[in-house]
C-alpha cells in the first residue's frame, strides 16, 4: 500500500509497522476528523468516508476513538465503512471528565503543537498554566497565544509576563481582527503535523481558525457585555485541513479544566522541579520543610511566588484525583470479586441439582 495520501494525513512509520503487524486481511487506516453520536467522520486515501464502530467498542474491548486518531476501518465499498481497530495513540490530550466523576475524557489525540489561546483583555496565568500541564511530557509543543492584541495598548508587557512567569514558554501576540500575529502562527504549522486550539470561550478560537482557513467555516459570537464572558460557539471537536497542508483541531471552551496526568506535572514545572534538586530532603514538598531550595528560590524573586502557589493547588488537586481513581478501582474490583461468587454459586447449585 501506498502511503504518500496518509503521510499528509499525519501518518508516520510507527502507525505503519502497527498496520502491518496488527491489521486484518481487508481493513485501511482512516484518521478520525469528527465524532458523532453513533458515527464518525474517516479521511483515508479513497478519501472521507462514514465510520460505523464495531461491536467490540461499545463491549469496552477497545477504547472508543477521538478525533485525531488513527483507526483501522473495513470499506465496504460505498460510502460507510466498520471500524475494527485503534491504532496505539503516539499522544493524547487528557483531563479528569468534568462533574463528579472520577474518569478519563480524551479530547484529541495524535498532536504536534497545542495553541493556548488567550484573550489578552482577560489574561489569566494560572489557567495557562494548566493547560501546559495537559501537555506536559507528551511531545506536543505548547504556544501560548495572546488574542485580541488590537484592543489592549499592554499586550507587550503581558507577553513578557507571561515569558517572565513561564520560563522557555513561546508567546505569540495576535490579532484575529486584524490579521496581526497570522503569519508567525503559521510558522507552527507544518504540513502533515496537526495542532489544536484550547482556551475559554470567548478567547477567539473559531476566529482564529476562520483566519488560517481563509473562510467563515467556524461560528463566531460576541462576548457577553454585560461580563465579557464568552459564548460556546464551537461545541464539537473537528479536525479541519489548513491551506499549505497542515491540520487543526478546534475544540470547545472548557469551564473545568483538571488534569488527568500528574506525572506531566513535573514537566510543566520544570523550573520548579529543577530547582528541587537542590531541596535538603529528597521528597520536600516545598511548603515550610527546612533547608527547601523552592522557597529560597521564591524569597530571592528567581521563582514567582503565584507559580509556586499554583504547583501546590495542581498537585493537591492531582492527589486527591489520584485517591479517587484509586478507590473507585478497588470498588470496581470488589464488585467484579462478587459477581464472580455469584456465579460460581449458581453454578454449583445448578450441578448439585442434576
């Protein structure tokens, strides 16, 4: 099989060995764009096609696909296909599912860059911050983008603030409006690399896709006057092809935004986690412990003290989800251990009756 199609797609030599080792006779690789209730949207090299998942997605045998991902899908010949397989993520964007619930929501998966779009009229660093987390040691390259820099005569010292706070972060001063900004955006954007767009509603995403698509293809909405608050206009994850032959993800405004990885926080970190290296104790949590080379690092103005204020919420939070996750496995395992004496129970009864 050919691959040159695909490799526009975003197919890679690690995708390829997986198809080769692990396809069924007849399946062809098929990279999700949208997702719908029962169905799916598949670009593959006959082109778009209408994906319908397999019974053993809905059994809990496979994880069910997101956008971004590659699939393997039987073509029938017409215009549906039945997908069979998912191909092992290379990276996922992952945070705990808004509510209650202690669980994984993958929103995108397979990404090269990730933009953190921001309005500059209502810059908020610690929410920057977690969404860095998000990508923290997954390979996806973080932008931070501060929109709308036409309205506000600052934006120049928030983008300092911004380096400033987040050491090695790149910034990007654009105006969706104007078109200012456009041009190093896309210097991000490579053919067959894909990027998403994550930040609150109202950031100016959709505008932003609208601006590097060179079309009205996303609805836009004003803020609220009343708040400033952002409207959802965007309420699907879409993977939408770019002229010049590189792939955006636009995605939601979120109102929760928790982590799912806490290893990756370290990495989001880094500066904070460096300078532990240097702490008296190896497992300082870097909040009163002596000798704790963090908080010298804080009282000396080299560490933000707000930065060091949010790596403790994330990390309290990342805990207590941690605690969560645990116990709602040890239930899971306790109800799984009883269906199990239960059945083993019948059957004994049902032996002893004949």
């Amino acid at each position: 099989m050919k691959f040159d199609h695909l490799a526009r797609l975003g197919w890679n030599p690690v995708f390829e060995d997986y198809f080769l080792h692990h396809a069924e006779q007849g399946l062809v690789p098929a990279r999700v764009l949208f997702i719908s209730r029962d169905s799916c949207t598949l670009a593959c090299e006959k082109g778009e096609l209408t994906g319908v998942l397999a019974g053993r997605f809905h059994a809990g045998e496979k994880p069910f696909p997101v956008v971004g991902d590659w699939v393997l899908a039987r073509d029938t010949g017409g215009t549906v296909a039945l997908v069979q397989d998912i191909v092992p993520r290379r990276n996922a964007l992952s945070r705990k599912t808004p509510g209650t619930a202690s669980s994984e929501q993958v929103m995108a998966a397979n990404l090269d860059v990730m933009f953190i779009v921001q309005d500059v009229l209502r810059m908020n660093l610690p929410l920057v911050e977690r969404y860095l987390a998000l990508a923290g040691g997954s390979g996806i390259l973080p932008v931070v983008v501060l929109n709308k820099c036409d309205l506000d005569d600052g934006a120049d010292a928030i983008a300092r603030e911004v380096s400033s706070r987040i050491p090695g972060a790149r910034v990007i001063l654009l105006s969706a409006l104007t078109g200012n900004g456009l041009d190093e955006t896309r210097g991000f954007l490579v053919p067959g690399k894909t990027a998403c767009l994550l930040g609150p509603s109202g950031a100016g995403k959709s505008s932003i896709v609208n601006r590097l698509l060179g079309e009205e293809r996303q609805a836009v909405a004003e803020v609220r006057g009343d708040d400033l608050k952002g409207r959802h206009t965007t309420t699907a994850r879409e993977l939408l092809f770019l002229p010049g032959g590189a792939m955006i993800i636009d995605t939601p405004g979120m109102r929760e935004l928790m982590p799912w990885d806490g290893e990756a926080l370290d990495e989001s970190f880094s500066d904070i986690a460096e300078l532990g290296k240097g702490c008296r104790y190896r497992d300082c949590r870097h909040a009163g412990e002596p000798g704790c080379a963090v908080e010298k690092a804080v009282e000396e103005g080299v560490l933000d003290s707000p930065r060091l204020e949010n790596y403790w919420r994330l990390r309290k939070e990342m805990a207590y989800l941690e605690s969560r996750v645990d116990d709602g496995a040890r239930q899971e395992k306790k109800r799984k251990d009883k269906e199990l004496h239960r059945r083993i129970k019948r059957y004994n009864r049902e032996r002893d009756s004949r």
